[in-house]
C-alpha cells in the first residue's frame, strides 16, 4: 500500500526508556550553546512497528476533491491516505480554520495543499494562499509538491526565499499567482518595499508554525497577520506543540478543527535512539568514521550546532574516503539544493548540517541521524531524529556524549 506523503556496531550505552515534556525556549543565537537535555533522554527502544501502525481505510479515489487532481496523485503512486490527510482535508476543504499535529513524514504538506488546490480551481491567480515556513529547503520543497499535485490545472505559485535576488522577486510579483511561499525574513523585505501585500491574501498557512515561533520569526509572523485583514482561513501544521505558545495559537485560529495524530511532546516510538560515549583520550572524529565502516550506514545526515563544526566533520569524512556534502547558511541557495538533491539520489552517503536541516524535509530511507554535539533542547532533538524513520518505518538516532 502506498500512503499519500512524504559491519562494526558503534560503542553504544543503555539507558532508561524515558519520555520529556521538558522543553527549554530556544532563541537565535551566534556560538554553539550547551546541551539542556538529561542524557539518558536519548536513550530509548523503539516500539514494535506492528504497534504503531496505522491501517488505511481512505483511498485516493474517495476524496471529494476534483478528478484531475486525483489523477496527479494516483500518478505519483498514491492509493491510500495518511493518518493526518484523513481527518484534515475534509475540515480544510470546508474552509474551517484547522491546527495539525502529526510526526514528520505522515503527509502533512498534502494535508493542506491537495483541499486548498481544489478550492481554487477556476479562481482568478490574485495572491489568494500565503505558506510561510521556516527554511529555505522546506519552502523549495512546499512548491515542488504543490505543483505536481497541481500538475495541469492552472495553479499557479511563487517561492521567495533568502539567498535569492530581491530584485528579481519583485519582478516576478508584478504576475499575480495563487500561492505565495516563502521564509519570514524574505516575504517581509518584499512588503517592506510595496512589493508584496498582505491584505491580498485570505488564507493563511504556517507549515512547522513552533518552529516559526520558536525562531526568532515571532515579530514578522504578527507583522503578517496584522497585514492580513482580509484573512479567512488559518491552517497550522506541525509536528510537535509548545504549550507556551498555546495562547498565541488560539489567538490566531477562528473555532479551529484541531487534529492530533500525536500528541506533538515526544520523540519518535519507531526511532531506536542510543547514546555514543567518548572516553577520556578518545578522538570523535575518529569514532563517527568507524561508524560509517559499518554497511547499514548508506545515507546518514550528522548533525553539529556550528558552520565550522559541519564543515569540519565534513572534511574528516571526505578525507576518510566517505562521499558526503554540507548544508548551513553559510552555503548559497544552489549549493544547498544541489546537497539535498545528490543525498536523496544516493550520489553521497552523508549529509552533514547544522539544525537547517531538521525541519521538514521530505527525504525517504534516511538509514541514521547522528547527533555530532548534543542539541540545544529536547524539540530540536525531536526534529533531528525525525529526519529517520520516516512515514512510520523503523529509524537509528545516535547521539554522542563526552
């Protein structure tokens, strides 16, 4: 069934299978910050998979959306609906305001773009949808899912995002289109300069919205939305909740239909998570190369908190042979696309990155995630790992420990 969506073992350490509510508010910041999280957080069993499966029932041919964009999903091999697709499309459909919780890899883009398409069919290209998200990558990928789900009905879309020419947006945003996608910091600079209005938009969307919260975007979100006087639906999808910005959330949402697939405040059951603990006189380095001796590591993303850090490990792994590449921000736009691109072929075995990479991005058959340094807090850590096991299937999250 397809679902609608998205030789030497390490040195490892057992630990108490726990689970957190421990959250810590995160905020921009320049250096690498310390670790908040108790260790023996990162250790835990996954869950039998036969336990968190879920069954569909709900086939493609069943929505009550437009034939042709049924067609677009069957073509992308599609039969059955996702867990969150199942209880959200309908809600979105209705033009209801609606809040989605579901892990990572469950479909949620599809959620929301395949009833909000359907919306639009026949509707004049006038600025009706803004997404906003929080990376560059996972705005590229919104937009390449739209337009295949999209593929033959006149819908069109705009992406603008940092690392791009702004002149260049403001040309392409003299030709209305029906979604505009887009990173805060862009999407502000192009209102900035009357290029962009908020007032044209009537439906909202905020894909990965805690992490748009928690990023230091709070300011351009609420400069959106006081733009957005002629806002009639509000769609929020992620995959955790931080119960700190619940009052912000209900201020945003109109007697909103909430769909919780998880309950958005622990890490991934499907996940084996252990620790990699380096001893006294022992190189890092030195060990995460021994890992990828081991066969089962083929396509790894490894995680450290600084630009110099990734591009450091990066090096190391080249140097020991490893095909691998680095995403940060350092890095332009087409470099980035270019590294994500060759990972998801398999024309490199790792991807090293700082926390650019753990928010939405759709790459299947992610083998391992390795947590190079400890992440800052326990929401981060959630996302990282959940670049593994994705939809579902099992996944390996090691984190190393000095």
């Amino acid at each position: 069934m397809n679902s609608l969506r998205q030789k030497r073992r390490p040195r490892t350490n057992s630990g108490p299978n726990q689970n957190s509510n421990h959250r810590k508010q995160s905020n921009r910041r320049k250096g690498p910050a310390v670790s908040t999280i108790d260790p023996r957080l990162f250790v835990k069993k996954a869950t039998p998979l036969a336990e968190a499966t879920f069954h569909p029932s709900f086939k493609i041919q069943d929505l009550a959306v437009d034939a042709r964009i049924k067609a677009n999903l069957l073509s992308k091999g599609y039969t059955f609906l996702t867990e969150i697709q199942e209880h959200s499309i309908q809600p979105v459909l209705e033009g209801n305001d609606v809040m989605g919780i579901a892990q990572t890899g469950t479909g949620k883009t599809a959620a929301f773009l395949v009833p909000i398409i359907n919306n639009l069919l026949g509707k004049p290209a006038s600025f009706q949808v803004l997404v906003v998200v929080p990376t560059r990558e996972l705005a590229v990928q919104v937009e390449e899912e739209l337009k295949s789900i999209a593929k033959g009905l006149n819908i069109s879309s705009a992406c603008f995002i940092g690392g791009t020419s702004v002149g260049r947006d403001i040309s392409r945003l003299k030709r209305p289109s029906h979604f505009v996608i887009g990173t805060p910091g862009r999407l502000i600079d192009l209102a900035r300069q009357n290029a962009l209005h908020f007032r044209d938009f009537k439906t909202l969307i905020l894909d990965e919205f805690d992490r748009l919260l928690d990023m230091g975007f709070l300011r351009d979100i609420k400069t959106m939305l006081a733009g957005m006087t002629n806002r009639k639906q509000t769609v929020l999808f992620s995959a955790t909740e931080e119960s700190s910005q619940r009052k912000l959330i209900q201020s945003l949402l109109n007697n909103p239909v909430e769909v919780r697939v998880t309950s958005g405040n622990v890490t991934g059951d499907h996940i084996d998570q252990e620790i990699v603990t380096v001893k006294a006189g022992e190189k890092k380095l030195d060990i995460l190369v021994n890992m990828f001796r081991d066969e089962a590591f083929h396509k790894v993303i490894v995680f450290a908190e600084t630009k110099r850090g990734v591009s450091q490990v990066r090096k190391n792994l080249q140097h020991a042979g490893i095909r691998v590449d680095e995403i940060h921000g350092n890095k332009s736009q087409n470099y980035r696309l270019k590294a994500l691109n060759d990972f998801k072929l398999g024309k490199i075995q790792a991807l090293i990155a700082t926390d650019v990479a753990a928010r939405g991005l759709d790459i299947s058959e992610v083998t391992h995630v390795i947590n190079f340094q400890p992440p800052r807090d326990f929401d981060s850590y959630i996302h990282r790992i959940g670049r593994t096991g994705r939809a579902g299937k099992g996944g390996k999250a090691y984190t190393f420990i000095n």
